[in-house]
C-alpha cells in the first residue's frame, strides 16, 4: 500500500529504532530525562533561539505557545484558514480562554498586511479585546503547502512588534518551508518569537513536536504542558528519534525532505497530463481548469476529480493507493520518507485506471435530507 494520505504515517527509520532502543531516560517532569534535554538543546541551537520544549503534538505545541503569550480575554490575529483556527476544537477559547481575530488568506498563503496593520484592538477602548499574538502558518497547508518566505515573516514581525505583539510560526512543516527556500533553520526562525515544528510529519519521528523560543517563554510553555496534562515521564525513548531526525549526519531528515518536494512534483506534472483531474480552486490553485503543477513547491498536491470523489478514493484504495478527502471538495496526497520515485509512478498508473473506473460507474444516488438523518442518527 502507497499511503499518500499525510505525512504523519510515516514510520521511524532503522536509525531512530536503535537510538529509541537504546536511549538513556529518566523523569522528565523533574528534568532529568538526559536524552530531551539533548533534543531540546538540539532545537533551540538549530533555529536559533534560547530554549526549546518537547511536546506530545503539534497542536499541543501551539496551545502552550498560546498560553505561553496571552492572558485570558486577549486575542490572536492569524490567517482564516490556519491550523489553529481550523483544527484545533477552539482551544484557544476552551483552553487559553482567548479569541482569534480572522485575516483572509492569498493564494500564496500571505495574508494583506495592510489588514494586518488594521487588525490589531485599541487597548484603550474598554469595548476590544486586547491584541496579543500574530500567528502564521508556515507551510501554509491550504495553500498547497506553500512556504512563507523570510521576507513575509519578517515585515510580519515587524509590523507586529511595532504594535506590542510576539509573532508566532506555526511551522509544523517548518523544515519543509526552510528546505524549499534554501534557507537554513536559523535564517527562516529569526524574526519569530516562536516556532513550533512537527517531528512526526516529514522528519518521521513516531510521535513530537518541540517548541522553541526565549527562556521565559519556554519557562511559560514548560507551565501550560503540565497545566493541560503533557507532563511526560521516561519520554527519552521518544526524544532520541528527534535527535536522529535533527542531526546533521547522514541520519538526519531534513536534508532529505528535498526529495519529498521532487516526488510531489513529478506526482503533480503526471497527474496534470490525465484526463479528469483538475485544478483544485480556492487557495491551492485558484485558476480554474487544469492542475497547475507549479503550484507543488512543497511536498502537497491538492487537486479535483472529475467524476464522484469517494468513488475515486474507494478505486484507488483497491489498487493499492490511499489519498485523503480534502478541504473544500478536493482530493490531497502528501509524499514522504518511504515514497520513492518508482512510487509514485504506480500512483500515477492507478491513478488513471481509478478514474476509468469512476468514469464508467453510474453516481450514487443524491442523498435526500431524510435519509442523511438517519445515516448521522447511525453514526451516533
């Protein structure tokens, strides 16, 4: 099975296995895990900050950054489309107890910064929430994965930090972003005052996210992990898969994510040549009409299908592909370590038998609001 659905099932490398194997441990709720403190040590020095955090998830990453930051009542700017506002079950108000005021997004995953200028609160009018935060996402996911460039972040900050206000990146593809743009860790991290990252998308960690920022920050974060139940304990068999996936050696996997980004795009130029599948729309592509694989800088493509969409993944499936039902109709597949170029030729062939198939296929009945009731009375 070719499994393009995320990056996220990747499995840890036979470098990660032994270093799991192997990790020296100890409680790190007392601080004493020795191989976190080396993950965490390794984070801050490669994107260039004071200090780091090792977290159980990506969203946990951006929910203590959040608490990190803000108090209760203040309120995040960030982009309409964004993780947090998206995927996140609201725990910037169930959690953190806080808003988030939407920018619409460009196709480029920017949003205008003159809408940011005007975003922020006036503190002085009892009426507003006070502006406490601006958050980007970089990899912009609903973009088609598009990387946010320094020049971006960095007017960002500025424009933020005139007005009083940290940024955070929520970057859980941030090495993704980094590699596409040929800038280092550290290059694309300056200008934030955080940077959450994902270990277990391309880097093919198990299980982790790290935090990074200065040590008062980090001491803040260190507070909400434990406050919403992420204090781990022996976790350093965890950690030691990160620190593979950091390393500079020939172990390491950020290097490496260039080749998810050239197999994404030779997956988007074959599909393009096919009969019946289209362009995404919306921010992934927003011409309509024929897939346009310039769009594929990163390790995403987002596109449509002609004929019925979960008739088309169920073909797929059989023939031993899976892709994911995306957002706004579409259809996602996302390359990663253990997809290779022989990869995604098979996808590309199963990919055309699929849509013969659908093709030929009388559609499924309409399903009426009736028996939607029941199907969700089912479900329930």
């Amino acid at each position: 099975m070719i499994d393009l659905r995320s990056d996220t099932v990747t499995h840890p490398t036979p470098a990660m296995r032994k270093a799991m194997f192997e990790a020296e441990v100890g409680d790190d709720v007392f601080g004493d895990d020795p191989t976190v403190n080396a993950l965490q040590e390794r984070a801050a020095e490669l994107l260039g900050k004071e200090a780091a955090l090792f977290v159980a998830s990506g969203s946990m990453a951006n929910l203590v950054s959040q608490l990190a930051h803000l108090g209760r009542g203040m309120e995040t700017i960030a982009g309409a489309s964004t993780h947090m506002v998206d995927d996140e079950q609201a725990g910037h108000a169930v959690v953190v107890g806080t808003s988030i005021r939407q920018l619409a997004e460009n196709p480029d995953g920017t949003f205008d910064l003159d809408e940011l200028e005007e975003a922020f609160r006036d503190s002085r009018d009892a009426h507003q929430a006070i502006s406490g935060l601006v958050a980007i996402e970089n990899t912009h996911a609903h973009s088609m994965g598009q990387p946010l460039s320094l020049g971006y972040t960095r007017t960002v900050a500025e424009i933020a930090h005139r007005h009083g206000v940290p940024l955070h990146v929520d970057g859980a593809r941030f090495f993704n972003a980094s590699v596409a743009l040929g800038l280092t860790p550290r290059q694309l991290a300056e200008p934030a005052d955080s940077v959450a990252f994902c270990l277990s998308k391309g880097l093919a960690c198990p299980v982790g996210s790290l935090v990074v920022g200065s040590k008062d920050f980090i001491h803040r974060a260190w507070r909400g992990r434990k406050l919403v139940g992420g204090g781990m304990r022996q976790v350093g068999v965890l950690a030691a898969a990160g620190l593979v996936a950091l390393s500079d050696g020939p172990d390491g996997m950020i290097a490496r994510l260039a080749e998810d980004h050239v197999n994404a795009r030779r997956l988007a130029d074959g599909l393009a040549a096919i009969d019946g599948i289209e362009s995404a729309g919306g921010l992934a592509q927003p011409t309509p009409g024929q897939l346009d694989p310039s769009r594929t800088t990163t390790n995403f493509v987002v596109f449509r299908v002609r004929e019925d969409r979960a008739a088309f993944l169920d073909a797929l499936r059989s023939r031993g592909v899976l892709m994911i039902d995306y957002n706004h109709g579409t259809v996602r597949a996302v390359t990663h370590y253990g997809v290779s170029a022989a990869d995604i030729e098979r996808v590309l062939e199963a990919t055309a038998d699929a849509l013969r198939e659908t093709a030929a296929t009388p559609a499924a009945p309409t399903t009426t609001p009736a028996n939607a009731a029941a199907a969700t009375a089912l479900e329930r």
